[in-house]
C-alpha cells in the first residue's frame, strides 16, 4: 500500500504538506493555519471537505473559514469581545459588528510551523504548531502565551486522525474552546445529488440562542425538527441551518456505538464519518443558507460565549489551563463506500 509524505506539495500556489496512505490523500496547509484544505478518497470519489480548483488563493484567504478543514482558537461568537478568566478579563475586536461580537479568533489566519512529517508502517503523519507570542498584534488585547500543536495521521484503516494539542505557556489561566468550522463538501461523491444528502448527529438537548446568535443560557428539549439529526432524516442543504447548537450525545453507526456526525448519500449509499473525542461536548449547525456547496456540522469543546455564561463549567465546558497545563481532544474523518 503506497504511504508517504510530501512536504514540497504545491496547492494554490503555497507549499502544503500531501499525506497519502491507500485510497486516500490529505492535503494540509501549514502557511494558511494549518487547514486542511482536501481530504479526497480516490476509490470512492468522495469528496470530503470544500474545495474548489476554481477558488483562488486570494478568495481562499478571504474567508478561510469556509473551506476545508479550519481550526478556530476561539471559536464563535463572544459577546462585545470580551473574555472573562477566573483571573483577568480580556476585550478581543469587534469584528462581526451586525452582532456586536468577537468571532472564531485569530490561529486560522496565522502561519504555523512545521514540526515533522515522515511515513511508515501504512500511516503518514505531519506535526505543525502555532505559538502565540507578544510578537503577534492580537497580543495586545490577549496578553496570554500559548502553543496550539497538530498531529495528523492517515491510514487507509483509520481515515485522517486530527489530534489538537493547547498548551499554557503565560502566567495566568488560559481558556480553552476549540473548535473545527467543518466544511463538509455538498454533493460528496462526484456526480452526486444535493437531494440524496442526509446528515446523522447524536444531539441531545438543545442550546437555545438568541437574535445576537448568543446562548440564553436554556437547554430545551428536542423538537420534530431537532430529531431529524438524531435519526439521520435532516437533509444538511437546500433549506437554510442558521447555528443551531446542541449537547452531544452517544449515536451509532452500523449497530455500534459511534461518538460523532454521519454524512450519507442516500443514492450511492456512501457515507462521511466523523468520530470526535469525548472533550467535544457541542454541536453547531450552520449551511450558509444552504445553496454554496457545502453545510458545517462543527463539534465545539465548549458552547458559544462559554466564558461569559453564568451555567457551571460541566454544563457549560468552560474550563482553564494553569500555566504549563495543557488539553488534548481529537477527531477523526474515514469513508465507507
């Protein structure tokens, strides 16, 4: 089974790193937050995040939220940009001024480094890292030291492993909500059909927000609608999804427990599988009105404006690192044909 690693891969004009292992290939971007900005499966034609060879690096770097698979440290909405820790209080820009919020931070748009990348024994990996340092400008308003590390491993067993690392590295306690802005691609198989979509996610309650986009802090139980995630009956396009967040809970795929979203063309039968790690606790939904290819099932560690919320921190998964601390959560992304 071919398996490598291609550090001098070249997408959009910027050096990438190409991971390959069996039927699949992933192509991360150091240089632009390290992103994954294609996750393709050659036998099945999938497919799995947005992607276009038309989209240029300029319209990429326009809005990389929206294109393949971004990391966002902080994630969402913080309502007027403040961040409130157990010992400081911090005021991030306003840059969604319809709402009067902070949103998705800054490590997206920032170039990290490369720490490794090698293959054997069927599994390529890549290591990069951003470090955030007084040198950044977002420093200013968020004076607190922290390194956020990327491990990504691909087999043809497992699929792309993304495993997240977010180490204190200041004197004061650090918030932790990370995020992945999920760009799933719409169709997922080439030729395929938006109608045939379906999107399964294990919800549980739901997290009512509102007209700023901000949690009132009510968990509500599920409505018809709502259950449509549960029972794999949502079609994630052609309707708008307008961030609607939820608890996550225990689903199942193919008769086994299974922590995570399911994408499914009913069609060809393929399907998109999402495992995340017990440390994502949310889910947010949003399509971008559901007629731009592709919809966002995003697993969040922490709900929206988690750190200004009065709910206790096991509801609400807010939570600190002390200086030195870190936290580690992953997902992983596999197909069956």
């Amino acid at each position: 089974m071919k398996c490598f690693a291609d550090t001098a891969f070249v997408c959009k004009g910027i050096e990438c790193i190409k991971l390959t292992a069996g039927r699949y290939f992933a192509v991360i971007s150091p240089l632009t937050g390290s992103s994954v900005l294609r996750f393709f499966d050659t036998e099945n034609n999938i497919e799995v995040f947005r992607y276009s060879e038309k989209c240029s690096l300029k319209q990429y770097n326009s809005a990389r939220e929206i294109w393949g698979l971004p990391t966002l440290y902080l994630p969402n909405r913080f309502d007027g940009g403040l961040v409130k820790t157990s010992d400081g209080e911090y005021h991030l820009p306003v840059n969604e001024t319809l709402f009067g919020n902070h949103i998705h931070g800054w490590v997206h748009k920032r170039a990290h480094k490369v720490e490794s990348a090698s293959a054997e024994n069927g599994r390529a990996v890549c290591v990069t890292s951003y470090t955030f340092t007084e040198e950044d400008e977002m420093f200013a308003c968020f004076p607190l030291s922290f390194k956020l590390t990327y491990t990504f491993e691909l087999s043809e067993e497992e699929g792309l492993k993304q495993t997240l690392r977010l180490e204190n590295l200041s004197d004061k306690h650090l918030p932790v909500s990370l995020c992945t802005h999920t760009c799933i691609n719409a169709p997922i198989v080439t030729g395929g059909q938006l109608n045939s979509l379906r999107l399964t996610v294990p919800v549980g309650e739901r997290c009512e927000l509102d007209e700023r986009c901000l949690p009132t802090e009510k968990l509500l139980p599920l409505t018809s609608k709502d259950l449509r995630y549960k029972n794999g009956s949502m079609k994630p396009v052609l309707h708008t999804i307008s961030n609607e967040m939820y608890t996550a809970a225990e689903g199942e795929l193919d008769g086994k427990p299974f922590y995570g979203a399911i994408i499914t063309d009913k069609h060809s039968g393929k399907r998109i599988c999402n495992e995340v790690s017990r440390e994502y606790r949310f889910w947010n939904m949003w399509n971008d009105r559901g007629g731009n290819g592709y919809f966002c099932p995003e697993p969040m560690t922490a709900m929206i404006n988690a750190v200004n919320l009065k709910l206790k921190g096991d509801v609400s998964g807010h939570c600190e690192l002390a200086k030195g601390e870190s936290y580690q959560c992953w997902q992983r992304f596999f197909t069956l044909g």
